[in-house]
C-alpha cells in the first residue's frame, strides 16, 4: 500500500511549528474496505471490540491479534452501510493484517479492497475551541468521544474531545491541500497529539510482539471481555482475569536532538546498575522535544530513573496518562 494522493514535495512544505489547532495529512496511515454478507460477523471473530456496538454514528477503536493474543494491529473501525466496513490503521500494521484476513476469510463471504486509491486520511488536534472552529469551518460539528459523523462523502472520527481523524476521497483532500485558510500541519504534530493522548500505533518493528494491555487498549475501550470467542482471545482474558500481565505503556518526555525508532530499548536504573526494562512504541520529536510512548512494567512510577540506551545522556521524564488504567 503505497499513498498515492499527496507528494513528497507537499509534505516538505508542511510547517511542524506549535500553533492553537492543526490540520495534517497523514500519508501513513490506510484505509480498508471490508464488505460482503458476512463482513460483520467475520471481524467479530477476528477483532477485541464488539462489532454488535457499532451504529451509523459511532467507531469502534480495537486490536487483530494472532492465537497467542500478540497484536497485528490496533486499528479504527467504522461502518459505512450494512455489510460494509472501514478499517484505518497505520499502513504497516494494516497490510499485516489484511494478509491474515485474506487468508482465513475464503472461507466467508466477505471481500477485501485497500482503500488507498480512494482515501485520503487527516488528522485533526489542537486546543479544543480551536479545533471546534476548524471543525465548523470545514462544514463539521465537533462530536463527544466515540462518535462520527458522516458528510458528503466524509467520515470524521472523534478519539478525543480535541483530537479528529478525518477521512475523504483525493478529490477533497487535493482541495484541501491547497487551500492556504487552513491550518495545514506537518504529520508530526498531529502524532504528537496522539503520543500525548496515551494512543498508540504498531509499527513494523512492534507488530507480533505485544498483547493489547501492554499498550492500554482495555483503558481506551477497544476489548470487549463478553463478546465471545475471537483470535486470541483466551490470552486476552488471561491477562485480565489471571493478572498474568506485568507490563504497560507510559507516556515519557526529554530533551533531546534525536528520535528513536520503534523498538529501541529503554534502560531503568536499579541502586548503580542500568538494565534493560522495556521498547519505544511511537516517537516524536520537535523543537528538539522529545516525546514517545513506551511498553514499561506496570509498576513504573515517576521517581524511576529512565534512560534511552543509545543515548545514556538522554533521561526520560514520565508524563501523566489521560486515562486509567485497569
């Protein structure tokens, strides 16, 4: 999957610099159509969330795991018409899971259509007056939490009471990109956003490693525990009833020049010793800020020493989740 409706040389225009609200494309991230008579009823065997929740207005957040419960992917879920769906995902963590989907899904009627010949997907963050005047702007109502909103061939997602994503055909997204009365933004501060909002994305290096605790998805609802039988789901229910994980993400800050990849290892210190104690998840870093979430043991507080282990200099300060966790 290859994005195919914004240039390189557009995204080097786009300005990373702070301001109240932004408006970014996000060329990384995909779409999916996933439609047939038995659509609904084969996610529901594949996926965390409940599909018998999703209506017209609402989204479902969830995770595709393999049989040991380790994701393939965390993704957004919404449902155009009956027996037609739309999967967005980070485009690595998407065409992992289209090949497992493709691949036990001839056995159901349902069929599997990349969506990025048609879609083109933004993200939309900021403070939240402004971004509900950008939203109205852009001819949207702002949405609680959880909601959509479908409008002449769009989809807006509300993750967060600030915090949108947005879906569109290249027509529209071509509009939008050069119309200069918009607040058009690096993708980078619209990550920022979702790194500071404690959501998370599998990149390469994390697809296969991690079940959906470990990144928080029971706090951010996407796991339902009495939905009935799907891939994985009896480690998944280990984890919850059994207390077998040990391990969560947190959100983490320093100064620094660089930023780490995914899987980069993180160091705790222990009385004089550093050790090994977990992996970057997703990373950003502007104005030479740095901000990542992190798979850590769940016992971690802010009096923990942290350090990158590529660079001992750099000392990581632990930031405060938006949510609960369970």
């Amino acid at each position: 999957m290859q994005s195919s409706w914004i240039q390189a040389e557009q995204l080097a225009h786009l300005s990373n610099q702070t301001g109240p609200v932004c408006m970014s494309p996000l060329p990384g991230f995909d779409v999916l159509r996933i439609h047939g008579p038995d659509a609904e009823k084969y996610l529901q065997s594949q996926t965390t969330c409940d599909l018998r929740r999703l209506t017209d207005g609402n989204f479902l957040r969830g995770a595709h795991c393999d049989a040991k419960g380790k994701m393939w992917s965390i993704f957004h879920l919404l449902q155009q018409s009956s027996n037609d769906l739309l999967v967005v995902a980070y485009r690595d963590e998407l065409v992992t899971s289209l090949a497992q989907w493709q691949k036990f899904g001839v056995f159901s009627k349902v069929s599997f259509e990349p969506g990025q010949q048609e879609w083109a997907v933004f993200g939309i963050t900021g403070n939240q007056t402004a971004v509900t005047e950008l939203l109205q702007q852009l001819g949207f109502p702002a949405l609680q939490p959880g909601l959509r909103q479908q409008q002449a061939g769009c989809h807006l997602l509300a993750l967060a009471e600030d915090h949108y994503l947005l879906l569109c055909d290249h027509s529209q997204a071509h509009q939008w990109l050069s119309d200069s009365a918009l607040p058009l933004s690096a993708p980078t501060r619209w990550l920022l956003a979702h790194i500071q909002h404690g959501l998370s994305y599998l990149e390469q290096e994390s697809i296969g490693q991690y079940v959906p605790q470990m990144l928080n998805l029971q706090a951010q609802d996407a796991i339902s525990f009495d939905k009935g039988c799907y891939l994985g789901q009896e480690m998944v229910a280990r984890m919850k009833y059994l207390g077998k994980n040990k391990r969560a993400t947190y959100i983490l800050s320093a100064p620094a020049n660089g930023t780490p990849v995914a899987g980069s290892e993180i160091e705790m210190q222990l009385e004089t010793n550093w050790r090994r104690a977990g992996q970057v998840i997703n990373a950003v870093n502007i104005n030479q800020q740095l901000w990542l979430l992190a798979v850590l043991p769940n016992d971690t507080t802010a009096n923990t020493r942290l350090r990158l282990a590529a660079e001992p200099d750099t000392l990581l300060e632990l930031q405060p989740l938006p949510y609960t966790l369970q």
